[in-house]
C-alpha cells in the first residue's frame, strides 16, 4: 500500500489541511458572489433613494454615490475583495505551516526513547516562550524526512504574507514593487491601474488562487514522506535518521510522558 490521496491513504494531518484549504476557497469564492449581489442592492437602494428627492434646483444628478459610500462606510467592492483575498491568502500560508508543524507532530508521537532510565516522547523543539517551532525547524525537520518544503514558490508565498500582515499590502520599496508584481495581471491595464510605490499590493483572485495550489502542491509533495513515516515499510530506517538529526541539529527534543 502508497500513499494515494484519491483512496484516503494520507496522513491525518494531510486530512485537516485539505478541509481547511477547501474552505479557504470557498471563503474567495462565496466572499465574491454574495458581496456583489449585497454592493449591487446597496447601490440599488442609493439610486432609489435619491430619485426620491431629486430636486433639478437642488441637486447635481449623482449624489446617489455619495449616499452608497456612506451606506458601506467608504468600503467599495474592490476595496471590499481586497480585504477577503488578503485574509484568504494569509489564511492559505499559515495553513501550510500549521499542516508542516502538525505532520512532524503526528510522525513523532508513536516513538518513545529512553533518557536517563525514563521513557520519554519526542517533540519540536521550539524557542522559549513559544509554543510553535521556527521557520528553520520546520524545515531541517522535513529534511529528515526527505521533503524540501522551503521551495521558491513557497519563500514567495510566505513573504507575500509577511508584507500583507505586517505593512498592510504596502509596497514601500522599488524592490518590494518589483518583487511582488503581477505582470500578467497588469498586461494591458492603465498607469493608473498598476501597483506603484506607496499603494498595495495587487492581489485578484485568480493570483490568490494560483498561491494556495502552489503551497497545495508542496503539501502533495511532502505528505507521501509524511504517510510513509507513521505507515509505511521504511518507519524504523526513518526513525534512526529522525534521531540522528535529534542529536545533531537539536530538531527534537525528549520530553517525559
């Protein structure tokens, strides 16, 4: 037996990752579809509401849009997908590394090792006053496992999120602009239209998308190493490697049961 996504022979982990990354989808997708019916009754109403006290003497002809923003708090549809596809991508990344941290967790909790007389788990090490390891654990962990989970597709992601989380989508830098850019998505557009210093980065759906199927794919990539190391025939070569590394790179650490 392999590990075969279609047939459910994965990881436990792999399970709770693949429901949460369906209901990220979901979230862009359903987030898309209700708010343009809600923004489109919104602006509906606005345009009724004015018709109703129209006076040609008094009034300009389009003071419905000054009545739709103040209906959404100045929160216009484009500004409205922003906020979901920023909050669905960062959402996406930090899923990848809870399902990196939770598949280390499920290969490391059926071994035991003796220390000092006394039978001890395995676990993460992790910084003090943390109770999630590193970046840089997660990675030389996976390593042990054979599964290179620190891929360019993957850096690009994480950073992404950083600049979502911590500069709100700012792009501050020419080199920020530069590295973040969607040309594709820009191919044809306006000046005006394009990401620029100072302005957020630009996201869509579409690039959203194609964000959380590379972490997915890195996900498919790691998982069989994953399966195969609480399941499969190869557990106790890998258990030998896994506490070398122990040893060595102070990855895993003993903790009393």
């Amino acid at each position: 037996m392999t590990w075969n996504e279609a047939s459910g022979t994965v990881s436990q982990t792999f399970d709770s990752w693949r429901a949460t990354d369906a209901q990220n989808r979901a979230c862009l997708r359903l987030s898309a579809e209700w708010s343009n019916a809600a923004y489109d009754r919104t602006w509906k109403e606005a345009e009724a509401s004015f018709t109703a006290v129209f006076d040609p003497d008094r009034h300009h002809g389009d003071e419905h849009v000054d009545m739709f923003d103040h209906a959404v708090d100045g929160l216009w549809p484009s500004d409205y997908l922003w906020l979901i596809e920023a909050s669905v991508l960062k959402a996406g990344v930090t899923a990848f590394e809870v399902y990196l941290e939770q598949a280390l967790q499920e290969v490391l909790k059926g071994y035991r090792v003796t220390v000092d007389g006394q039978k001890c788990a395995l676990r993460l090490v992790t910084p003090k006053n943390f109770e999630s390891p590193g970046w840089g654990t997660l990675v030389k962990a996976h390593a042990v496992l054979t599964n290179e989970v620190d891929t360019a597709e993957v850096m690009w992601a994480r950073e992404l999120r950083h600049l979502l989380t911590h500069q709100n989508g700012e792009l501050r830098t020419q080199g920020a602009l530069e590295k973040v850019r969607d040309a594709e998505a820009e191919a044809g557009r306006e000046e005006i239209d394009r990401a620029y210093i100072g302005g957020k980065v630009h996201l869509g759906a579409e690039r959203v998308l194609r964000t959380l199927d590379a972490l997915a794919s890195a996900v498919r990539a790691a998982d069989p190493a994953v399966w195969s190391f609480v399941w499969g025939p190869g557990r106790g070569e890998d258990c030998m490697r896994a506490l070398a590394e122990r040893e060595q790179g102070k990855l895993i650490e003993a903790a009393a049961t």
